[in-house]
C-alpha cells in the first residue's frame, strides 16, 4: 500500500543524516520541515519535503492522508522492555506505597520470584495472549519497534518458551518485535546457593541452544551485587557473542558496580539503567560508543533517583529513554510519559528527549540504519499527533495525543 501524508503542519525527522546515532547537541537538532509532504511507498519512505515542493505529476497510485493540524515524527522505538510476563505485582505496588522496598519485598519471595513463577506455569499462549494485548496498547501509544526481554523463567525450558513466544509475535503482529535473551535476570531459587552453577548452565546449555536456533539478537545480563557480579556478567556476555548474541548490560542501577566499563569491553551496543554510574564508566562508554538507554519510568514508580542524563549528554554519550516496562519497577510504557519524566526529572530538553525515543532507541537496538528518523529509504514508521508543536508530547502529559500510527507504510486501524 502506498500513502502520501499531506499538509503535514511539523514534520519532525529526526534526519540522522548517515549517522548511527546522535551525540551532544547534535541531539537537540531535530530536523523539523513546516507544511511538509511524506510519500511512503512500498512500506518505506520514498519522498520528504515541503508541500510547496510537493510535484503533484507522480503517478497517483497511493491514498492520502490530511495530516493538518498536525505534527508528525518518527514512530517510537522502545528499546528496553520486559512486556512477557504473567500475573501482576498491584499487591506488592501498594507495599511499597506504605514503604517497603523493592529489595525487602525480593528477600520476602515477593517481586521477580513472584513473576517467575506465574510464568513457569504459564502456556506459550496465554503469554503470547497477553503480550500481544500490551503491544495493541503500544502502537495506539506511537510505539513502532519494541524490545522484549527473556528472564522470567530462568530455568531451560521456560527461558525458550518465552523466546519461542516473543519470535512468534515478531511474525504476527504489526510490530516489530526485537528478542533479547536474559537468562542472567536474577538467579533462581533452585541455585540461591550456587550462582556460579546457574552461570554454567547459561553459559554450557542455554546460550549454544539460543544461538543454534537463533531466538534472540541480544545477549543481557543484570550485573549488579548479588545478582551477577562483573566477571560472572562477562563470561556470559562473551558467550552470548560466541552464539551470535550481540551484548547489551542492566548497568549500575542499584549500585556503582562496574557494569559501564564491563558493557564498553565487551563492545555492549547499550548499558541500560546507570542510575549509579560513575565518570569512569561514562568516559569508558563514550571511547566504545556504547548507547546509555536511561530508563526515566523506573526511577518514577521506585522512587531511587534518575540518571545523570544531562552529564552524559554532555559528555557526548549518545542516549536513549526506553520505558523498561514490567510488572514490578515499571508498570508502564508511554513512550511520551518517559519523556515527561526525562524533562522534568532529568534536565533534557524535550528535543533530546524525541530524539532519545526515536533515533538513539533505534541505535540501541542497532536499528537506526532502517527506523528512527523520517528520511528517504528507511521503513515507513510514522506517527501522526494532535498538538500544535512537537513539545507538547512531553509538556501535555497523561493523555494521549497520536491520532495515527502509520507502520511499514500501513495506517493502522483503532
Ligand atoms: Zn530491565
């Protein structure tokens, strides 16, 4: 299907301009073009200008759509979520309302436990069901590209149903659907006492058999203490890479652990969290190109503190905001809410806060070359939002202004 999106009032792009990914105050640089024109054809994009430069002689073979009034960018690429998952966790939400903490609620059995035992017991269906319920929800959100981790069943078997199931909604659904492996989430309770036995079943079993059957493009690991320590993190990490994994690391999110420096030596395309980083493992990031993709909502709904995402900024470490949506830290995934969240809470502008969702999400999902800006050749990802300027995405928060999703060149129905 071909479509011509006309009278476009802000065309925000994005524009990459060849590059992977924005760093610095290239990040405020949005490319926007007013009374603009976008033709996709064929599921990608093949015309952008300004309605003036429009040449109404190309065969007419598309429909149209009146985007007046309106300001349309990329589609969002939310580059870190873990939106497989069964039963909820509104019980332990109402704990920690009256102060219990994250971590007592895990000592307690409670929290990730909880979840990994409704999804031991849950069938590939009812996961695929209700994933595929949320990723509805997303797209009517603006979001064109998701990320969906493993790690809620962290034994053999569960871990590949889980994968087997997220690779078949990438078939099905609309999205594109990026698979990630965390077999390295949390340690399960049948090695509480032996973390090392559990690495070496990743490490000896798991990581061969994802690779031979190709289920997942990303290898993670959550290096924290007493979780995965450094070297635990990166046996699995270089592992993964031998089973044709690229890395990425849940880095320094409860403590300054190293995680940074780990995910620049082993050439991670992104370190995720980084409430605790240091200088050191912002330098070491920046030097290895490593994608920080801060996860604005988690901080929010745990209350511990935000990133320093202007000092990484700054520093020209390229960032991404990604909703990390899950049923215990993050029980969201509005890509324009984390945004909210990223102005107001950890200094970026709502320019770099775009550019964040789009353009370096794609790069965190080493996807930029196909998604996250509005360019000539890339797929026909696009979002179409009843505001009068791109900021009020970030600045009118808790409704939901995209009127259009518009994925491979499809316009969606809802
Ligand atoms: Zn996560």
């Amino acid at each position: 299907m071909n479509l011509f999106i006309r009278n476009i009032s802000q065309l925000v792009t994005v524009a990459a301009r060849g590059k992977r990914v924005k760093t610095g105050s290239d990040m405020r640089d949005l490319g926007i073009i007013a009374d603009a024109g976008v033709l996709c054809r064929e599921g990608r994009i093949a015309w952008v200008g300004t309605m003036g430069e429009w040449n109404q002689k190309l065969p007419h073979d598309f429909s149209e759509l009146d985007a007046a009034g309106m300001v349309v960018l990329p589609g969002f690429v939310d580059s870190h979520t873990h939106a497989m998952f069964a039963g909820d966790r509104s019980g332990e939400f109402a704990l920690r309302s009256q102060g219990a903490t994250y971590q007592k609620i895990a000592q307690q059995g409670g929290g990730i436990l909880g979840t990994i035992r409704h999804v031991r017991a849950a069938g590939k269906r009812e996961l695929k069901r209700t994933t595929s319920h949320y990723i509805a929800e997303m797209m009517r959100l603006g979001t064109t590209t998701v990320e969906v981790k493993s790690g809620y069943g962290l034994d053999m078997a569960s871990e590949v149903k889980m994968l087997e199931a997220i690779n078949e909604l990438e078939q099905e659904e609309m999205m594109t659907v990026v698979p990630t492996f965390l077999g390295a989430h949390a340690v399960p309770p049948e090695f509480k006492n032996d973390v090392s036995a559990y690495v070496a079943l990743i490490v000896e079993k798991v990581l061969p058999y994802v690779g031979k059957k190709k289920l997942a493009k990303f290898c993670d690991v959550f290096c924290e203490k007493e979780y995965f320590e450094v070297a635990e993190s990166e046996r699995i990490l270089n592992e993964g890479k031998r089973c044709g994994m690229l890395p990425k690391v849940h880095a320094e999110e409860l403590s300054l652990s190293g995680g940074a420096e780990l995910a620049a030596r082993v050439g991670a395309i992104s370190a995720d969290h980084l409430e605790r980083v240091g200088e050191l493992g912002i330098a070491a990031m920046r030097k290895a190109g490593v994608v920080a993709a801060l996860l604005p909502g988690v901080s929010f709904f745990l209350n511990h503190g935000y990133a320093p995402a202007r000092t990484l900024i700054d520093s020209n470490v390229p960032v991404a905001i990604a909703s990390d949506f899950n049923p215990g830290s993050c029980m969201s995934f509005s890509m324009p809410l984390m945004m909210t969240i990223a102005c107001t809470q950890m200094n970026m502008t709502p320019e770099e806060a775009i550019t964040a969702a789009t353009l370096n999400g794609a790069a965190a999902l080493n996807l930029s070359a196909t998604v996250g800006s509005i360019e000539v050749g890339k797929d026909a990802d696009l979002i179409a939002a009843e505001i009068p300027d791109y900021k009020f995405l970030a600045y009118y928060f808790g409704t939901n202004h995209v009127r259009k999703t518009i994925k491979h060149g499809t316009l969606l129905e809802y």
